[in-house]
C-alpha cells in the first residue's frame, strides 16, 4: 500500500468487509482478458463466498486462472475544495474455487442471514428449492488491505 498512512486496523478492515453490501470480484481469463464483476457476498473467518449461475464467464475465468482480487467501497464523501474524497475500502486477494456441499450450506443460508435477515425460514426454504441450480464459490483470502480517508 502507498498510503501507508491511511491504512486501518485489521478489525476496522473486517468489519468493513463484513458490513459492505456489495462487491467487485476481478479475475482473468485464459487469454489474459481482465473481467470484473459486482456481487452480493457472505464474509466467515478467512472466506468470502459468492453464489452463482451453474456456468459463465466468471467460472471459466476461474478454472484456468484461480488467484482472484475482491474489493469493497464503504462510505464516501467528494471533497470538492480539496479535489479529493473521504472514503473506506477493501481489497482482498486470494485462491478462489467451488465451494464444498458443506460449505456451500453455510454461504447460501449466510447470504440469506446478510440480505434478507426478516426472511430466514422462506430463505431456507428458496435454498432447498434452489441449491442443485446454484453454484457457491468460496474466496479463501491469502491478502487483504483496508484503507480509509476519513
């Protein structure tokens, strides 16, 4: 990181990441093509994980290329005086791969408790429904800079 300066604290980073609703998830195809794409996400412990169609260009791009980035953008503020912005981010980097059936449980019922938390027992219920549709795909993170300008 540059900015030494503006870096935060690992448990401002985590709660950043946990506490953010979307993100970036920026991979590379085979022939070096960079594709980015925003995403609702579930963050436990090291792991960061994502659902997802049962086939795409995302998951092409993983199976010939696994190491990924992840980003967040929190809170901002234009500081137009100062030609410049308060803000608060995330970047994480990692190995990204399909989910196990045990882990997929724990991502698909976490994005359910994160974006539909009044909804749990019909959340689980469209989980049951939907799960052999649903890929899950876990980021395990190996690298992660948080940084804030506040």
């Amino acid at each position: 990181m540059r900015r030494s300066d503006r870096a935060i604290s690992k448990e401002e980073t985590m709660q950043l990441l946990n506490n953010c609703e979307y993100g970036v998830l920026s991979s590379v195809s085979e022939s070096g093509e960079p594709y980015g794409v925003p995403l609702s996400y579930y963050l436990v412990d090291d792991a960061i994980y994502f659902h997802s169609a049962l086939e795409g260009k995302k998951l092409d791009n993983f199976l010939s290329n696994s190491t990924v980035s992840f980003c967040v953008v929190g809170k901002t503020e234009i500081l137009q005086s100062k030609f410049s912005t308060k803000y608060e981010s995330v970047i994480v980097s990692g190995i990204i791969e399909e989910a196990t059936e045990a882990e997929k449980q724990i991502g698909l019922e976490g994005l359910v408790k994160k974006y539909s938390p009044n909804f749990i027992t019909e959340g689980l219920k469209y989980i049951n429904k939907a799960k052999d549709e649903t890929k899950v795909l876990k980021l395990t993170i190996k690298n992660m800079t948080g940084k804030a300008r506040k």
